[in-house]
C-alpha cells in the first residue's frame, strides 16, 4: 500500500503554463518574507516544467523551488493575503 498524497483540500490545482509573475503569500513567513513573486521558469530539454524561482517582495531574496512544492496549501496561499 502506497503513502496517500496530499488530500484535494489540501492541494491546489495548478496549470504550469501560468505559474510566471504569479503571486503566492507563504503561510509561515520567515525573515519577514510574506510576498512572493514566480520571477523565473526552469525546464527541461522537453520544455517540461522542472522548477522555479520564487522572489521575495520585501527583500528581492530569491529561491528556487520544485514547481509542485506551491500546491502544498500547509505552506504557500495563492495571491497575497
């Protein structure tokens, strides 16, 4: 038997294509970092969405991030709250 996946309200569906300049508040802000920009897209030779990266709109710090890891509803809200 499998580990179940993350339940459905607790995910958020989301469309790579659109994921670039969207918005996201993380539920747990550290270093005053609330806000957060999708600033880039990183693909493969396939042109299959790999990661990202997320900037901080506080402090213009940047992170990259598996694409998947901002349907995680625990950590990241879309849009800012």
């Amino acid at each position: 038997m499998s580990a179940p996946a993350l339940s459905v309200a607790a995910q958020h569906r989301l469309n790579p294509r659109k994921l670039l300049l969207s918005k996201w508040t993380a539920v747990q802000p550290q270093n005053r970092e609330k806000h957060f920009l999708v600033s880039q897209l990183f693909c493969d030779e396939d042109g299959a969405l790999l990661h990202i990266e997320l900037q901080a709109v506080h402090s213009q710090g940047s992170q990259r991030l598996d694409w998947r890891g901002l349907q995680d509803s625990e950590h990241w809200q879309i849009g800012w709250q």
